[in-house]
C-alpha cells in the first residue's frame, strides 16, 4: 500500500507518492489554479493519476490522500472554509479525486504537515514531542506530541505567530499588537531594520536598497552582518532577542523534545542559530545543563508533502 501526499500553495501545486513509513518516491507539480474550484480538484488528481501511473501503483492500493494548504479548514468534512491565497472558500475535498481513488481523503493546515514532515522523515526524526516553527512572510507552527499533531479544539492550534511578546507593540495583521509574527519573522527584521536606517546612514543597507530597485530584503540584512555592519548586525542582535522570547515562552510550556526551525530566515543556517540557542538556554526552564535542542529543518518543501501523506 502506498499513500499521496499534496502540497498546495497559491502558485505551485506539489504531489508526492509516499510509503507508509515515510519515505517519499516521487513527485510532480503544477500550477494551481486558483479561484477555480473544479479547475483545482482535477489538477490535484491528474497529478496523483500521474504519479501512480509513472511508478505502476494501482489506484487501489492508494490507502489515503493528504492535502496541506493554506488557510481554514474542517477537517472532519474535508473542507477548506477560507482560503485567500488560493483565492476559494467553501471547498469540499472529500470527493476530489473520485472516480479514479475511493481511498479517504484528509487535510489540514500546511505548517501543520510540514511538523508532521519533519517529526517523521527530517530534523526531527526520533523524537515523540516536537515544535516545528517556520520564519517567513509570517511566523508560522505545528505541535507534534506523542506522535500526533496537536490541533486543539477547533483544529486551529499551533498560530505560535500571534503569541504577544510586546505589550502595546507593533500591530499586527490579526488584529493584535506586539505579537511575535510583527518581531520576529522575515518582514519583522526587514522593519526592524528599515527603522534603524532611519537614523543611521553609515549603513551598507541604504546602498543594497539602491541596487535592488528601493526594497530590502531579510537576506539583505544577514549579508550585511557578514560584511560586518554595525546596523545590521545590532538590529540583527535585536530579531534574536525578540525570538528566543517567543521561543522560550513555548518551551517553558510544552517541553519539547526538540524545536525544528525552517522557513527563508532559517537559511541563514548557524548563524542564527548558534545566537538563538544561546540566548533560550539561559532562560528556558530545564534540569541538566543541556538546553532544549533547536535544530534547522531538512526536508524543504518536502515537508509538506511527507507530512500531508502521513495525516
């Protein structure tokens, strides 16, 4: 038996053929069509007709199919309720990829089935308690405890992004202020820094801006703390000050085994997170001299379908 695993953004469409144990065979991609429904319930299953095709798998033996996407969801109806960057609501999944599957269909957040991914078959593999946190647009999360995904209530858990660490801070796109999405993810720092260039203009970054047409990017920053720029490297100091608070409040609460970190500020590899484990083990609440592991994730956009294919 075998299991598909997809991956759907609001550009790219990824399907993956997995094992039941995690080890993912092959996969294939297309745009998504987004605001079109039907449009995208054929591609997803075109893709997984394509994949069981290329590697000979009956359709039979497919034992489900998975979908990590962005947005809000109900699980037990299969339903995306709300999905903007897929440009739909209301879809209903569980009958998708009829006629051609009869296997049951599962979905779920796509930070979620990245946790999964990475708890399964990546960084995280061997541990039973995980925290997966991704630095990107936003500040996004999964909990995997005991082998399982914790989704709570309304299987909307796990939004570590919107945990306030600033009381009065920053408003954020949920309504909120201070919350550790406004600090601590990749449009975070890009702030973070774009005020201190207010009242700094020694700073390479004014001439990276120039040259990339007045925008500045996280990795802009990372690269001026290589060249060794003071700005850069204070408001770098900064961002990790502001997310090993987040980082620690979560590990005070839930002690996991490990925290798996991806997402594009992750790239920057050990020299974000030599600083972070630093400054989290100094405060975290622990035992032994060890600090909670944190860890780069591996699999990349593998993740999510790895993850997807294992709900």
């Amino acid at each position: 038996m075998m299991r598909l695993g997809i991956d759907l953004g609001g550009t790219n469409t990824v399907a993956g053929l997995c094992t039941t144990t995690g080890t993912l065979v092959d996969k294939l991609s297309a745009p998504t069509p987004t605001g079109d429904p039907e449009g995208l319930c054929r591609t997803m299953r075109e893709l997984c007709c394509a994949l069981c095709d290329k590697h000979n798998v009956p359709y039979s033996e497919i034992e489900q199919i998975g979908i990590g996407l962005p947005g809000t969801i109900v699980k037990a109806t299969c339903t995306l309720t709300f999905g903007t960057n897929l440009g739909m609501s209301n879809v209903c999944f569980a009958q998708a990829f009829e006629p051609d599957f009869h296997c049951p269909v599962a979905i779920d957040n796509d930070a979620n089935c990245a946790a999964l991914g990475e708890f399964a078959g990546g960084a995280g593999k061997g541990t039973r308690n995980l925290l997966m946190v991704t630095l990107g647009t936003g500040v996004g999360g999964g909990i995997v405890i005991n082998g399982k995904l914790f989704t709570g209530r309304e299987d909307i858990a796990g939004e570590i992004g919107h945990m306030v660490i600033v009381p009065d801070g920053v408003p954020c796109n949920c309504g909120r202020r201070g919350c550790l999405e406004t600090y601590a993810s990749a449009t975070g720092l890009i702030r973070l820094a774009l005020e201190a260039m207010e009242h700094d203009s020694t700073t390479i970054l004014h001439q990276q801006m120039r040259n990339n047409n007045g925008t500045l990017t996280a990795k802009m920053v990372c690269d001026a703390c290589d060249a060794d720029d003071a700005l850069a490297k204070r408001v770098f100091s900064d961002y990790c000050d502001y997310l090993a608070c987040g980082l620690t409040n979560l590990i005070n609460i839930l002690q996991p085994d490990a925290i798996v970190i991806g997402g594009g500020v992750a790239g920057y590899g050990e020299k974000l997170f030599e600083p972070l484990r630093a400054r989290v083990h100094s405060q975290q609440f622990k035992i032994g001299a060890e600090g909670t592991p944190i860890v780069g994730a591996t699999l990349g956009n593998d993740a999510g379908i790895l993850g997807a294919a294992l709900l």
